[in-house]
C-alpha cells in the first residue's frame, strides 16, 4: 500500500512558508503513510481508502505536541479531538494493529524540529489540561499516600472498578468477570469461555462441597458464588464498593447467603485462618511487587496445611522489565499498576514458604477475552455512552483493543500459579501424584 501525496485545500502551506498537519506527519514518519490521515487544516494523507485518523481540533495538535506518544494520542482520541476513521471507537484494535505495524516515527533533525515548532505554532506547546478521565501523575498522587498504601490502593481501585456497574455489565456480559477466560474449545463464547474458567480454579483448587475458600480481591464475586453453589462456604473481600454492594444484591438472590460472603476493604483485614483454599484472580496486579513477599506470606498464614492457593494475573514476558506500567495505561487504566514475570511470581511464593505445584500461561485466551469485550463495547456503545459519557467509553475501548493486541504480540502474558502450604517437614500435602484437572 504505498501512502498518497499529502494534499491541502485552501492557501498552499508554501505561501506563509510553514507546513501543513500532513506534511508535518510526512515528514515524521519518513514519507511512509499506509494509513489515511485528514487535519482540521484541509491537509490529508495516505491512501484514501485505507484505515486511519481524523484530526478534528486544535486542541488535538497541542496534545499530541506537548505529549508524544501514546500519552498524547490517548489525550487526543479520549478528548474526541482524533477521531478513528474506518472503525468504530469502541474497537479500534485494527486502525491499532495497522498503526502498530506500519508506522514508525523517526527523531527529526534539529533544523528540521524548528521547521516543525514554527509550522505548529508556540502556542500548541504549551501544555493544557488532560482529560478529565487522567488521573494525576505517579509522582503527583503522594497527595493520597505513599504507593500502595492503603489509602492510596483504594483510590486507585475506585478510578478503575467503580466506574459504573451497568457499564460493566454491558462490556462483561452476564458473567461479570474481569479477568481472562479460558477458552475450550476456541469458538466458545465469551459466557461459556468465563465458566470454564471457574471450573479450571476450582479443579485446581481441589475444592469440594464443605470446603472454605477465600476469594481475595473477588471483584463481583464470580468466583464466590460458583463456588457456594457447588457447597464450599465462601468469603470474597474487594476495595471496590460498587463491586461489593453488586455481588451481596447478586449472592441475596440466588440465595447464597448461608454459604457466600462479600466484603468491602483490604484483603489485608481478613482475620480467619484454615482455610481449605485461596484464590487470587486479578489482583497481584495491584499489590506491587515490593509487597509481593508479604502478599505471599499472608495468603499463606490464611491456609490450612495442605490447603492450595491459585494465582491468576497478569504478567510480562521476562523478569527485568521495570514493573511499573506508565503512559496511557498508568494515567486512565490502573494507576499504580505494576508487572512483572511469572518467574518472579513463582519466586515469591516459594521464598513465602509455598510448594509450587504448576504454572500455565493463558495468554492467547486473554486475547480473545478482550476481543469479545470489546465487541460487547461496541453493541451496547450508545447506552455506554449515556451511562459513563464519551470520554470513558472512547477510553475502555483504546485500552481494551490496544491490550489484546498486547497480548497477541506477547508485550503482557496470563499465568496461573498453583502452590500448596506444606509443614514444617515438608510434608502434610495429599495431592495426586499428576495434575488432577482437565485443561
């Protein structure tokens, strides 16, 4: 596909001397533009059939000057000053992939970086403010605490789950679980996908009707009511208050209550102990991984001897990266969110005194999961929309399409982690000698 020659209506850029948005997009990416590109200017690029961006304001211009990257597209497309052209914003994975694939911004000369400030203008450096769906920078948020205090994990818990739990229903389905599914066979549906998830845990986990299992950061308490309606008495703790008030209506009217529990606050405030089992989906994502030892060490003090723990969140590729995530996914997904490999993971929960029995990396499946969520985004977008506002939704929908591709292109994984407490002899485990679970 080879890129058109950028084109302006209206006085020609060479008469005032400066260059037009198009030309200026030229320029950086070295004259390669696979994807189609117009600007409030008159100025266009690309082939004009092909995927791409509308630059509808201003505004769009200074945040895209004074953040490049994916923090200042994210600012632009949030704000609806980008606007995705040939997809829908609720899914913009392809225009993503297509950007991902076959747009590279070079660094321009430092004569030719004065030709670009004088085309854009001084006043569209000047930084103004995000949109109000960012939140403040990490060095800024001391205001709520030091990292991962609990203070500060509850605010950052509320910006991401306590959006709104209608909206969550549509983008989730009637499962209401934020975490990857499983999918087997691959064209099952996303309902059927989440169920078997469930099932893996709980094979897993080696549950049974009598057991006690706790359920830590449990969001909606998917997990929870699965559980007690197959007799294992449940309690599920989330910082989310929309979250709990949801899965305490959800545990009343399936008449749960005799068996499952949902609380608001800290996992850190669970005080029973002997627990047959623990489950952790989705939340060593938020934890920080300089607590990840005391983590592992009280997930282990909540167990009976012989009692399994699984652990299921995301991770990345290796165990050097820097486990802090940044730009869009820092400023409008999980603030404070930190990575790091399933190899550090497996670490932390040996040094914390647990056998490590089995890992599984899940990641084509949280793919797939991201794919059906945001298919869901775009079916119910118009109701979204007059739930959360644009803004949010055009958000959920970057952030949901950007992370498949990031799963696909192995950026981030899924790994369940399965360990076991063992006494002081490392014995007091009765587990069969081979994995007990079907995949």
């Amino acid at each position: 596909m080879t890129a058109s020659t950028s084109t302006r209506h209206g006085t020609d850029s060479s008469e005032s001397g400066r260059l037009s948005l198009a030309q200026i997009l030229e320029i950086l990416v070295a004259g390669q533009v696979p994807l189609r590109f117009t600007a409030y200017d008159g100025s266009a690029t690309g082939p004009e059939d092909a995927l791409g961006f509308d630059l509808v304001t201003p505004r769009g211009t200074t945040y895209l000057a004074t953040a490049p990257g994916e923090l200042g597209l994210a600012r632009a497309y949030v704000s609806g000053d980008l606007q995705p052209h040939g997809v829908h914003p609720g899914d913009p994975y392809e225009l993503l992939k297509a950007l991902n694939d076959n747009v590279a911004i070079r660094r321009p000369s430092p004569r030719m970086l004065a030709d670009l400030v004088r085309s854009i203008g001084i006043k569209h450096l000047v930084p103004i403010a995000p949109p109000p769906q960012e939140v403040l920078p990490r060095w800024r948020r001391t205001v709520q605490g030091l990292r991962h205090s609990r203070r500060r994990d509850a605010g950052a818990i509320s910006h991401h789950y306590d959006v709104s739990n209608t909206f969550y229903e549509w983008v989730l389905g009637p499962s209401m679980t934020y975490t990857c599914a499983c999918y087997s066979p691959a064209d099952a549906t996303l309902e059927d996908a989440q169920a078997n998830k469930y099932r893996l845990v709980f094979d897993k986990l080696r549950l049974k009707a009598g057991d006690r299992l706790l359920d830590v950061g449990c969001g909606w308490g998917s997990m929870v009511r699965y559980a007690a309606r197959r007799g294992v008495r449940t309690t599920g703790i989330t910082l989310s208050t929309q979250q709990a008030s949801w899965a305490q209506k959800a545990i009343a009217e399936e008449g749960l209550t005799e068996l499952a529990e949902v609380r608001h606050g800290d996992y850190r405030e669970i005080r029973e102990t002997e627990f047959d089992a623990v489950s952790s989906i989705g939340l060593t994502e938020h934890i920080g991984v300089a607590h990840y030892p005391d983590y592992f060490r009280f997930l282990r003090s909540k167990l009976r001897t012989g009692g399994l723990l699984l652990n299921h969140c995301i991770t990345r590729p290796d165990n050097k990266s820097t486990p802090a995530t940044s730009g869009f996914i820092d400023r409008y997904v999980f603030p404070d969110g930190e990575l790091t490999g399933a190899g550090r993971i497996i670490t932390e929960a040996q040094d914390a005194g647990l056998e490590v029995l089995h890992e599984e990396n899940l990641r084509p499946h949280y793919a797939m999961t991201l794919r059906d969520w945001c298919a869901n985004l775009v079916e119910h977008w118009d109701e979204a929309v007059a739930e959360v506002g644009l803004g949010t939704a055009r958000a959920w929908g970057l952030y949901m399409a950007g992370s498949r591709l990031g799963f696909e292109r192995n950026v981030v994984q899924l790994h369940q982690v399965l360990a076991v407490k063992v006494d002081e002899r490392g014995g007091g485990v009765d587990v069969p000698l081979r994995p007990w679970w079907q995949p």
